[in-house]
C-alpha cells in the first residue's frame, strides 16, 4: 500500500514542501516584497538618499510600516513559529498571520505617534546631523543595562488557547508583547528612518540589528556587544557623509 504524502517523514519533504519551512518562507516572502516597494518608492523619489522631503501623513507612516516590515520581520520568524508550533496544525497559517499582526500593531501606533511629532516639532526636512545624532543616542542605547533586561526576556511567550477566539486572542497578545519588547530594544535605532529614508541608512541599521540574532535564539548571549554599538555609530558617520 503505497503511503500518502502528509506520512512521509520530515527528511522526505523538499525544502520549500517541508511543514516546518513554510511559516519562515511565508514571512520571508512579505519582507521581501516590502523592501523591494521600499526600493521602488526610493528610485522613483519618495525618498532618496538624504533626508527625506516631507510628503502626506498617510504616505510616511505608509513608508514607515514597509521598513518594519521587511526589516524587523525577518528576526522574530522563530519566535512566531514557535508559537505557531504549539497550537493546532489546522490553525498553523492563521496563528501565524496573528501574531504578526499582533507584532506590528505597537510598531504601527509608535509610527504614527512619532509621525506625528515629528511634523508638528520639525516641519522642515531633518538634517543629516539631527540623523547622525539620533543614531549616536541609539548606539548609547545599544549597550545600556535597561535594554540587556528588556533582550533577555525578548523571546518569551507564553502557552495559548488551542481553539477558538481565545486562540486568536492568545496569538494575538504574543504577538503583541513581541513587538512591545521589540519596540523597546530596536525603536532608538529604527527612530533614524522617521527623519530620513535613506536605503544606506536602512541597510546599515538592519544589518547591525540583524547581527545579534546570528549569536544564537538565546537573547541573553547577543546582548549589549560594544562592537554593534560601534557599528551604529559608522551608520551615523556614513548617513553624514553620503548627505554632504
């Protein structure tokens, strides 16, 4: 009798087949598209690689949302897919899809918050020194006890519901503590790109933010590096010297 598909082993799936590949392949897939949205918008003169002229609310916190998505998504793929593990099967794709929402939400509200603010406080285009200074508060940031504390429970969740609403509410409210702890450690360092959109200035907080989750899933071992620091003040010196 021949088996079916689904009872085939895990080593008999391809990598893009494998059960345990496709919530990380899924949310690769819409970082992916918002970073090359993001890169149109930057050729065709949303943004450029100095500061950003200001444009409507609606588009910057638009802009806003397509950099937390293809910069931030990428490095809490474990996290929700370990939440997604511990429900149902039947339900797997849709916990994931909440507890991404769930993600973004703090990271939407702080957005148009600091959108906001930033209209009101400085109406005109931020300069490549107000940027620079923003980073250097960041990278004082990067290595202060509070964020050590703050990384080192980043990853935490808890059990929810199997079924049902308060599945979604489960998945939901991980999700969203997610991306209040997320907030708190990475939003100094994303804080730059609201004053400018520059991709030199994305790639260079990404790749810097990116690095500590190469340390390893244990948070307590990839926080407070001085080197990373160091590396945000680079991104500084760089975002000044690509705007003179």
């Amino acid at each position: 009798m021949t088996a079916l598909p689904l009872s085939r082993p895990v080593a008999g799936w391809s990598r893009l087949t494998r059960p345990d590949r496709r919530p990380p392949l899924w949310l690769a897939a819409v970082a992916v598209v918002a970073g090359a949205v993001l890169l149109g918008l930057s050729v065709g003169g949303a943004g450029h690689a100095g500061h950003h002229e200001q444009g409507s609310l609606v588009r910057d916190w638009g802009v806003w949302a397509l950099m937390v998505t293809a910069m931030m998504l990428p490095m809490v793929n474990p996290v929700v897919c370990r939440v997604a593990a511990g429900g149902l099967w039947a339900r797997r794709g849709r916990t994931v899809a909440e507890v991404v929402v769930g993600y973004l939400l703090p990271w939407l509200g702080l957005g148009l918050a600091a959108t906001v603010l930033v209209r009101i406080a400085a109406p005109q285009p931020a300069s490549a020194g107000v940027v620079a200074a923003v980073l250097v508060l960041a990278a004082a940031w990067h290595v202060a006890p509070p964020r050590r504390r703050i990384m080192s429970r980043c990853g935490a969740v808890q059990p929810g519901a199997l079924r049902g609403r308060r599945a979604t509410i489960d998945a939901l409210r991980n999700g969203g503590v997610l991306g209040l702890r997320c907030v708190a450690t990475c939003g100094p360092a994303m804080a730059a790109m609201l004053l400018s959109h520059s991709p030199v200035l994305m790639a260079g907080v990404a790749a810097v933010l990116w690095s500590e989750r190469l340390r390893g899933p244990n948070p307590a071992e990839r926080v407070a590096h001085p080197a990373q620091a160091v590396a945000l003040l680079v991104v500084a010196l760089a975002s000044v010297m690509t705007a003179s």
